[in-house]
C-alpha cells in the first residue's frame, strides 16, 4: 500500500505598519478559506493567552541579524 504524499499548507500573512498607512499581504498553498480564519483565530488565541500571562514579547517575533 503506497503513502500518499501529504500535501504542504502554507499561510503567510505579512503586515507592514507605516506611519498613517497599513498593508497587508498574504500567501496561501494549498489552505482554503476556512482553514485561514482558523489559523488567524489560532494567532489571537495565542497572543490573548500571552497577554494574559503578562507576557513582554506577545508576537514571539526572530529578529534579523543586523549586519
């Protein structure tokens, strides 16, 4: 019996915050629509529970080295 190749699920959702000025941008493979609100409300979900523990770095973000 052959394993079926499970397909990648990419959602990137990028936000750049500029003074008077907010884009947004988004990536999907292979996610439906549904799946994506489900991923957005898993990020809230994340960043309430951080907000709730009292946490400084809510958005868990990797810095760039700097070179």
């Amino acid at each position: 019996m052959a394993k079926m190749a499970e397909e990648q699920k990419v959602f990137l959702l990028r936000v750049d915050v500029m003074t008077n000025n907010i884009q947004t941008s988004m990536k999907t493979q292979n996610v439906s629509p549904q799946e994506a609100i489900g991923f957005l409300e898993m990020a809230k979900d994340q960043i309430l529970d951080n907000l709730k523990q009292g946490r400084k770095d809510i958005f868990q973000a990797f810095k760039k080295d700097e070179g």
